[in-house]
C-alpha cells in the first residue's frame, strides 16, 4: 500500500496546524523537517500528534554514531515515530540512528538518493547502491528515493527487496506520481499541499494515489 505524506515546511506554528488540520483526513504522516523545528522547536511536534498520524523527523542525520545517538534520543523523547539520516557517514552512524528507532518502537529511514537536480551528482555512479546495502546491513526500515527519477529508484528497490521506500520529489519537483505510486511505499508531497491556498483540497488531489503499491 502506498502512503501520502505530508512534507510540512512552514515557517510558524499557526501555518503548521492550520494546514495540517486540513490535509489530515486525507493524509497517511506527516515529515517534520529543519524549517518548522527552528522556527517552533521540537515541541511542536506534541501539538501535531494531535492530529493521530505518525511524524517523521525529516533531519538527515549525518554525523558521528554518538552524535547521531543523541540526536535521535531527542527526536524519539519528542514523540516522533520515524527519522531519517543519511547513510555516507557510515554503517555505524546508520546503526546509531537504527539503535535508537526501534528502541523506541519507531522507524529508521536513509538518504539513498536525492530528489533535486543535483542529488544526481553524488548519489549515483554506484552510492546510491552502496547505501541500500547499508539499510540492509544495519537493519534500517528502509530508504528515501527519488519520484523525479524513478527508473533509479527501480534499481534501488531490486537492493532493498521489501523494505519501504518514501519517495519526495512529487508536485513542485515535478515527480510523475502515476510513474512511481506502484513502486513505493510512501509518497512524499509537500509545497504542493502547504503552499496552497486551500491545503486540504490538494492533499485529496493526491489521495488517489494511496493505496496503488504492487
């Protein structure tokens, strides 16, 4: 089954619940990233779960395994359910993440390769690949692959085998949604629906896709 998740970037706690509380009955989580957190703090993330859907910290965690220890602790204390980082750091930086989530009873996503033009700098010619098997080797729930580039995901989904994949890049990126809402487990939409002058009309816009994963 294929999920539709809200990306939720505004800059203040009113924009936040406001557009969350409209996009809710049609969405299936919600992904927290830097932009509302150092704007409102972690605190806003209690105030989200009022709306009864998982809320995934979107941070990218990329640094050493205690740093990154210590910053999923604060993520999982906050009442986040899901985190992603990055994987270049490392299996052990990744396992650190990995550790924390699901002694949290949570979840763990990694950076495989990302959504905008110049995520196809890096994150191919084989470390896109490199990362996948990391997800594998650490026991990570699964990966973020790009809609703006789903042959690429295809490959890293033969890797990852039946682990998730959320996939960014759909509505402002320009990501197919039909090419790629079969492939993944999780649909990630975000300017699209909070930049709209009506958020929960455009999250229903997308809400066909749920359910389409084969």
């Amino acid at each position: 089954m294929t999920d539709l998740i809200l990306a939720l970037d505004p800059t203040t706690r009113t924009d936040a619940m406001r557009i969350a509380s409209a996009a809710a009955p049609h969405i299936d989580a919600i992904k927290i990233g830097y932009p509302l957190i150092l704007a409102e703090g972690l605190g806003i993330a209690k105030e989200l779960k009022a709306f009864g859907l998982p809320l995934i910290a979107d941070f990218k965690v990329a640094d050493i395994p205690n740093t990154n220890q210590l910053i999923a602790q604060q993520v999982f204390e906050a009442g986040f359910s899901g985190i992603i980082c990055h994987g270049f750091p490392g299996s052990d930086s990744v396992k650190a993440c990995v550790n924390v989530a699901h002694d949290n009873g949570g979840e763990c996503y990694v950076v495989a390769e990302m959504s905008h033009p110049g995520g196809a700098e890096f994150f191919q010619s084989g470390t896109a690949e490199r990362i996948a098997r990391v997800v594998i080797e650490t026991g990570a729930d699964g990966i973020i692959a790009p809609a703006t580039r789903p042959e690429r995901t295809r490959i890293l989904r033969e890797i990852i085998g039946t682990r998730k994949i959320l996939s960014p890049g759909v509505g402002a990126q320009g990501g197919d949604p039909d090419a790629i809402a079969g492939l993944v487990d999780g649909i990630i939409v975000g300017r699209a629906i909070y930049e709209s002058n009506d958020p929960g009309a455009a999250a229903a816009r997308y809400a066909s896709l749920r359910g389409k994963r084969t």
